[in-house]
C-alpha cells in the first residue's frame, strides 16, 4: 500500500503518512511550498525503526506470512511495529538517559 507524506518547511508540518492523495490535498492544499512525497508503507515503518531492528522484525514478518503471500507479510510487519514501536522508543530514551 502507498502513503503519501507532505511536507512543508515554511509551515512545519511534520512526517505524517496518509493513505490517500486526496486526504493530503483536502488537509495540505492550500500551503503554497507543499511537497508531497509517495512511499511504501512497509519502507515508511521500516523509516520508524532503528537500524538495529528493520531486520529481525523483517526476518519475524516472512518466517510467519511468506507461505501466504506478500500482503500477509506486510501485515504481519505492520502488527509488529505498531505493537513493539513504544517499548523500543522507551527503551531507546531510557539508554540515552533522557
């Protein structure tokens, strides 16, 4: 699946995904420096995680959803980096010591 990011500098807006280019443009439209930029949701997940963890949890997603295609591999990554993004950045503040 596509998402579709906006960006503005002048305006601030932040990395924020949206499943459609219509949403982006009903929301965003009218910020004159807009830019919109086109990813795969699994590179935008993969975007969220740190480096250490875009393989295993890429590794976990195809052992458990190849036999029945790449949609259930996408989605299988999908669950664990929703369910497994908040320890890994409470974990990462807590080692920076923030």
């Amino acid at each position: 699946m596509k998402l579709y990011i906006p960006t503005s500098k002048k305006y601030q807006i932040k990395r924020e995904a949206y499943e459609s280019l219509d949403i982006v443009k009903n929301y965003h439209g009218w910020i004159d420096d807009l830019v919109i930029e086109e990813i795969e949701e699994r590179d935008w997940l993969s975007e969220q995680l740190p480096p250490e963890f875009r393989g295993p949890l890429s590794y976990m997603a195809w052992e458990h959803g190849h036999s029945a295609g790449e949609e259930e591999v996408n989605s299988i990554f999908r669950n664990l980096v929703t369910d497994l993004l908040p320890a890994i950045q409470a974990f990462e503040k807590r080692i920076k010591g923030n």
